[in-house]
C-alpha cells in the first residue's frame, strides 16, 4: 500500500472547513489536483472527479464510504478492476480549538498495477 498524506492548520470553525470541503461544485476554485468534482458527500452516494495526476488528467467515479459531518469525509475509487488499481481518499477535520482546526487529507492506494518500490 502506499499512502501520500497532507496537513495544515487552518485558522477557522470545523464547519467553515467542511463547507467549503463539501462544495464540490467550487473545487476548481481552490484545488488544482481535483479540478471538478460533482455528486453528494453523504454515505453510499456517487461522487465524480477529475483529478490531475503525475502523468494525465483522470476521471474518477467515486463512491461515499464516510460522512462525519463537520469532521470527517472518504470516497473510495478505482480504475478498470478493484484488484488493479484502488484507493480512498480521506478528508478530515480535526477541532484544535474554537477558531482553528488541522485539515488532514491522505490517500491510500493499492492493487496489481501499483509500481514496486526497488
């Protein structure tokens, strides 16, 4: 499995961060990786994403395996079959107090077709 993982402490309520999490509408606004993404963060429901990744512009069909709101977020996706290529992406909010949080947003991928590490 390999995993890449991203913080940051953002000087705000948890349910500003997760507004602006959930509009996934606005991504293109804010986040150049995911530049288009539709659907429902609500559990079980399809979320679609265009993603820039190391070599092309992908499309993701992606389903809602969490919804925690204001804290926490996941969809999962994969690309031709499951046992190839899959992975889940995960948002979450964590409260440091009132007017801050740290915003952790990690991937995890597995499957056949990931590269080997040497």
């Amino acid at each position: 499995m390999k995993e890449n993982r991203n913080e940051i402490v953002i000087n705000t309520s948890p349910e500003q961060v997760w507004q602006v999490l959930t509009d996934l509408e606005r991504y293109s606004e804010w986040n150049p990786l995911l530049y288009r993404a539709s659907g429902k963060v609500e559990l079980g429901e399809t979320v679609v994403v265009d993603a820039k990744t190391a070599t092309k512009d992908m499309h993701f069909v992606c389903t809602v395996t969490k919804s925690e709101p204001p804290t926490a977020f996941a969809w999962k996706f994969h690309v031709i079959h499951p046992i190839l290529f899959r992975g889940v992406h995960a948002f979450r909010v964590k409260p440091i107090d009132q007017n801050s949080v740290k915003f952790i947003d990690t991937e995890s991928f597995q499957g056949l077709l990931l590269p080997t590490q040497a």
